[in-house]
C-alpha cells in the first residue's frame, strides 16, 4: 500500500494517479469484462435450470413409481378384503343355505299339520233338534179330535225339547273344546314357522349387507384399477395413519422385548460367562439378544404359516399340509424358546438372591437377607412373564407387516418431498446467478460513471449529428 | 447385494477384533506389625469392600507384611474371580471367611517389611496380568528391617496404583509430626520415581472411589 502511494511525492496524487490508471484500464476492458460477467450469470443460470430439471423428471419418475406402488398396495390390500368378503359369504351359505332342503321340509310339514288341524277345526252345525217333527204332527191335529189329548202333546213336546237341547249343548261343548285344542296345537306350528322365517331373514340380510360391502369394495377397487387421483389420495393418507400407528405398535412391542431382554441377560452369564466379548459386546447380552430375535423369526414364521401376514410370499404359497407342518414346528419352537425363557427367569431371581446374600455378607449384615414368604409371587411372576414374552412378540408381525409396506411409500413421499425442495432450490439458484451477473455488470460501472458519461455524451452528439445528417440526406 | 457383502464383512471383522481386557488386579498388602495389629478389623472392613467391587475374572490377594514379606507364605487367601456369576458369589463367601479367619488367629511380627511385600505384590500383579493393576498397602508406612535384609531395589511400576490405607500416626509423629510427613513423601517419592501413582487415603468412610 505504501508502495502504491509513494510513485509521487504526493501520496494524495499518486492515490488520484492510480484511480484514473484503474478507471481507464476497466473503461477499456468494459466490453468484455461485461460479457464474461453476463454469459458467466447465463451459463450457471442454465446449469442450474438443467439440473433442476434433472430433479424434477427424478421427482416425476419416483412419483409415479411411488403412485404405482400405492395402487398395487392398495389392489391387494382391496383383493384381500374382497376375497375375505366372498370367504364369510361362502360361509354362511354354507353353514344356512346348505341346510334349505331341510328348511324347506320342515316348512312344508309344519304347514300340513297346520292345514290338517285347521280341517278338523271346522265349526260343525248342530242337528236340527227332533221336536220339530213332533210340531207338524201337533199341527196336523185336527182341532175338533183331537182338543183333549193336545195338553199331553205339548208336555211330552216340551220334554223333548228340553231333551234335545241339553244335547246339544254337550254336543256343542265338547265340538269346541276340540277345535280349541287344534288351535292350541298349532300355535307352536305357528311361532315354529316365525322362528324359522326370522333365521332366513337375518341370513339374507346379512348377505345382502355383506353384498353391499362388496359392492363398496368394488367400486374402491375399480377406481384404484383405473389410477384415480382420489383412489391415490385415499391411500395415501391412510398409509400415513397405518405408518404412525404400526410404529407406536412397534415401539411398544420394542418396550417389551426390551424387558424380555433384562430378564435373560443376566442368568445367561451364568451359561456363556459373564466376561467374554464379541465385537465389543458381552457374549451373554448377544446370546440373550440371539434367543428374543429367533423368537421373533419364529413368531412371523407362524404368523406366514397362518396367512396372517404375507411377508414372505414363499411360506403364503407353500401346499396346506407342509404349511401346517410349519405351523407346528414353528409353535413347538416357540414354546420351547418360551421354556428357556421361564428357566431362565427363574434362575435370574436365585441369582439375585445369591448376590444379595453375599452382599449382606460382606457388608457384615447376615440379617438383611430377604427372605420373605411372599417371595414366590415375584418369582412367578418373572417366569410368567418370560413364558409369555415370546407369545406376545408372536404379534410383532402384524404391525410389522404394515409398517414395511407403508415405509415404502413414506420413504416415497419423503424422497419426492426432498426432491421438489432441491428442484425449486436449483432453479432459484441458476435465477439467483443471472441477476447477479446483471448486478455485477452494474456496479462494475459505478467507478466508470465518469468515462461513461462522457462516452454517452459523445455518443448522443453523434446520434444527433446523424440524425441531422439523416434529416438532410432524403 | 455389495451393501450386504460390506456389512456382513464389517460385522466379521468387527467379531474378529482383539478382546480387550477389562479385568483387575488387586494385592492387598496387612501390616501385622507390633500396635498395627489391633487395626485387624478395620483391614477386614475394606477387604469385603474390596471384594463386593470386584468381578468376573478380576484377581484379588490379601497377603501381611512381616518380618520377611517377599515370600508367597505370607499371602492368606488370593483368588482369581470365575466368569459365572453364581461362582463368583461362592468364592466370595469362602475369601471373606478365610478372611476372617486370618484376623482372629493372626499373630504379631517384630519387624515390618513393607518393600518385600510390594515387590511380592508386583511379581503377583504381573503374572496375573490384569489391566488394571492396584496395590493396597494397610500399614503406618514404617519399614523396620531386620539386620541382613536388603531392601535397597529398583521397582518398576508402571501401571500400578498404590494406596496407602489408615496410614496411622505414631506416638513420636505426634512429638515431632515431621517424621509423619517425611515417611509419606518417602513412600511418594519411591513410588512415583519407580513409575506408578501414589494415594493415600486414612478417612476409611470414604472409600467409594477406592477401586
């Protein structure tokens, strides 16, 4: 800097010196310093549109790829729901519809027996009552005879009558008293025929609610088959809600294998030492973790050999008899693991007795040892647990299942996300670089506003010369 | 497929790697000496301290300090931990026992050889090989040699910690407390020069931080 402003004696006049050397030289080089500044701004500005492009198709493959994933999830999560429609249906047709020839007998002798009682239920007229005879005689009398002999007529007349009624009044009694008891006899035929009626009814109706299950399913499954953007966004957002919820699950099911874990751990020193590392790690912590991951392996091997989840197609597709084969060995397993593990929670707590006596002992107080009646239940306790742990992890795989198939589409969603954020960064950027070259251009001027000015001045009184010129000329 | 092949190779070499021991060593040596005998039981004390800070594979050896310590008949009870936890207690309970045992029967010597049983401690240390090493030194720190024994050796302790326990005040410390504090900075100097780190801890409350 000194040597700068010591080329004058001066230094006020060698700064002023330096300024017009500097001036005039980027005066001189303006035109091109000004063409490497823009093309500079236009070429990154193209790079960087050129890869913002780049991300964006990127954005656009995975999108769709993700939207393919989406539906064929969706279509076989949709298949599956169809197909166990159609299983219940077959069920209950099955289960009600096969018994319809008995039904139907049951039915039709119910109705004949209600047929025939109602036959014999008829109301019977009584006999005409005999006395009327007896009147026509009394009426065919001739009145001059026979006047005297009438009185005992009438008498015998009115025995008769009163015979004859009494008769049929028993008759009559007894009539009805029979066709009451038909009645009653149908009644149950009656609430028979209603019970049945009512079975059929709800069996129909469930078919036809699980008919229109399957109509609603249908039309989901038509509209993911055809790609629709609702179909899309319908499973989208249920993959969110089935990825949050399966992770909650998971860190649940992670809580328990966590105790799982610190109830083996310890007593498995005692088989594969306490001291001896692999990788950094005590043996008796890997051995421990070991057995809870095999017991895992084996609770989703179940869960495949059930066709409860369908992680591993190959178990899901194997012949019944082998996958009940698979059933049992892996349950056999399980169930042994699950041994192991109450043995082993049992040996924890002697061993906890065991170091809490030593301790006592070293610390010089015999007395403190526990040694309660109620220790039983803790002990139980822990090997309950361990006995159950394992059949608990079994259901690991549900939520297991669905957070692996919807990870896929969150990794998805999150890529595009990030994606689309880099794109628009991008382009920004290479936006941001073009008008900084302009910028650059401009305050590359600000010290060349003299120079400037006087060319611009320079330059109008040439324009005007012209422009005078061009008026004269024509 | 290559992702899979780097972790399974980075799982396999990270199981192959070294075991690096962890384990610890420690030698414990009781002045039986003259008046110190009656501090007996405050030396059972830390010893069962001791032991219920120790663990699977770690050694322990409690050994007096007589008229001739450098010698493998004054240790009384030493012992290398098993790595089974239900093992480690029973040996624990018979080292506490033959502990006891030792303090009720043991007898007073005339002379005090503190060199002889650390450099016994040492050879022991050594051989045992532990990665931590600590020597425990229950004794007022006054050396009384018999005529003819030679004490005047080079120690190498290099790794080693040396405590000194309930390092007691004599009656002429008390007359002339300089001698006190010229025996410690003796037993300092000695030990620091050969190598190894030098502590003294007489509050026998505080022994959390022993080892």
């Amino acid at each position: 800097m000194t040597f700068l402003l010591s080329i004058t004696p001066s230094p006020v006049l060698s700064a002023l010196l330096w300024i017009v050397l500097v001036v005039t030289a980027l005066f001189f080089a303006r035109p091109t310093a000004h063409k490497l500044i823009l093309e500079t701004g236009r070429s990154l500005h193209k790079i960087f549109r050129i890869a913002s492009l780049s991300v964006a198709n990127a954005q656009t493959t995975l999108a769709e790829r993700n939207r393919e994933v989406l539906l064929a999830a969706g279509r076989e999560a949709k298949e599956r729901i169809v197909e166990r429609e159609f299983h219940r249906i077959n069920e209950t047709v099955r289960k009600d519809l096969a018994n319809y020839s008995t039904l139907h007998r049951n039915l039709s002798e119910s109705i004949n027996r209600i047929e025939t009682d109602h036959q014999e239920a008829v109301d019977v007229p009584p006999d005409p009552p005999g006395w009327v005879k007896a009147v026509e005689a009394v009426a065919a009398i001739d009145s001059k005879d026979s006047r005297v002999g009438i009185g005992g007529v009438l008498g015998d007349i009115h025995k008769s009558l009163v015979k004859a009624h009494k008769e049929a009044m028993v008759a009559y009694h007894e009539a009805s008293g029979k066709r009451h008891a038909l009645l009653r006899k149908m009644r149950p035929e009656w609430r028979e025929i209603q019970q049945t009626l009512d079975k059929v009814g709800k069996n129909v109706d469930s078919l036809l609610g699980r008919s229109a299950t399957i109509d609603r399913h249908m039309q989901e499954y038509e509209d993911i088959v055809k790609g629709e953007d609702r179909a899309v966004s319908i499973l989208s957002s249920s993959s969110l809600v089935f990825f949050f919820v399966s992770a909650l699950v998971l860190v649940v099911a992670v809580g328990g294998a966590t105790i799982n874990f610190s109830l083996i751990a310890r007593p498995m020193a005692e088989m594969v030492g306490g001291t001896s590392l692999v990788g950094g790690f005590k043996t008796a912590d890997i051995a421990a973790l070991v057995i809870i991951l095999v017991e895992i392996s084996m609770g989703l091997f179940l869960m495949e050999s059930l066709r409860i989840t369908r992680l591993f197609p190959v178990i899901g597709a194997l012949p019944d008899k082998t996958r009940v084969r698979m059933i049992w060995i892996t349950f056999t397993m399980l169930f042994l693991l699950a041994s192991v593990e109450a043995g082993l929670a049992f040996m924890r707590e002697v061993l906890l007795h065991d170091e809490l006596a030593t301790s006592a002992l070293l610390r010089g107080d015999g007395s403190a040892v526990i040694n309660s009646d109620y220790m039983w239940i803790t002990t139980a306790a822990q090997m309950g647990m361990g006995f159950i742990l394992p059949f608990a992890l079994t259901f690991v795989a549900i939520p297991l299942e669905t957070f692996v198939h919807s990870l896929r589409t969150i990794v998805g969603l999150v890529i595009i996300g990030i994606l689309r954020l880099t794109s628009l960064f991008l382009r920004l950027l290479g936006s941001g670089f073009r008008y900084l070259s302009v910028l650059v251009a401009q305050l590359y001027d600000l010290p060349l506003f003299i120079p400037l000015w006087w060319a611009a001045r320079d330059h109008g009184e040439s324009r005007a010369d012209n422009t005078k010129f061009q008026k004269v000329t024509p | 497929m290559k992702l899979f092949s780097l972790f399974l190779s980075c799982v396999l070499l990270v199981s192959c790697a070294p075991s690096v021991s962890h384990n610890s060593g420690v030698y414990m040596l009781i002045d039986t000496s003259g008046t110190y005998r009656e501090e007996m039981t405050k030396a059972e004390q830390i010893i069962r301290y001791s032991l219920s800070r120790l663990d699977a594979t770690d050694s322990f050896a409690v050994a007096r300090i007589d008229t001739g310590s450098f010698s493998e008949k004054d240790i009384v009870a030493k012992i290398t931990f098993d790595d089974r936890p239900s093992t480690i207690n029973r040996q624990k309970r018979n080292f506490s026992e033959q502990i006891s045992a030792f303090v009720r029967d043991a007898n007073s010597s005339p002379y005090t050889d503190i060199t002889g049983g650390l450099l016994q401690a040492v050879e022991y240390l050594n051989e045992k090989g532990p990665a931590a090493k600590t020597v425990l030194i229950f004794s007022d720190l006054k050396e009384d040699l018999q005529d003819g024994y030679i004490r005047d050796i080079e120690f190498d302790l290099d790794g080693f910690n040396i405590i000194a326990l309930n390092v007691t005040k004599l009656r002429s410390d008390n007359v002339d407390p300089r001698e006190y504090l010229a025996r410690l900075e003796d037993w300092r100097t000695k030990v620091e020069k050969s190598g190894g780190h030098w502590q003294v801890i007489n509050d026998l409350d505080g022994l959390e931080g022993l080892l």
